[in-house]
C-alpha cells in the first residue's frame, strides 16, 4: 500500500497547475484529479502561485503530521 504522502508534494506542473479563473469553472474535476492523484493542485492568481487545492486525506494527513510535531517531548523518568 502506497502511503498517502507519497506524492504530497509533487506537483504536476503540466496539468496541477492553473489559474483561478480556469480553477473557478473546473472545481468538479479539479477535485477528482487531486483525488485521483494524490496530488496537490496549485491555483494562481496574475501568474502568481496562491492557493493549493489537495484531497481531504492529504489535509488530514498533513494537519496530523502538524499536530503531531507540536507535542513536547516526554520528560525522563527520575529514578
């Protein structure tokens, strides 16, 4: 089984990367392919990157990973 941050941040500059006004009339399919691809789709605006839109396993992965690098470490026992 892959894991699902395999391609997390492999954007596919071809096809994973458009601008908003393309973004606006394609949301549908913009969301199956990110889906699909388990890959992050990159929205521009006047050629400029700013926005991701990625799949909600990716996020929850992503915001897992986050949560979990916030947690202090564990203090040593005294013995």
């Amino acid at each position: 089984m892959t894991s699902p941050t395999k391609h997390f941040f492999d954007i596919d500059l071809q096809h994973g990367v458009l601008p908003v006004s393309k973004a606006a009339s394609s949301l549908a399919s913009m969301i199956r392919r990110s889906a699909q691809n388990q890959r992050p789709v990159v929205i521009t605006q006047k050629g400029k990157p700013t926005a991701v839109l990625l799949s909600i396993e990716l996020f929850d992965t992503l915001r897992a990973r986050v949560a979990g690098a916030g947690k202090p470490a564990a203090e040593p026992q005294e013995g």
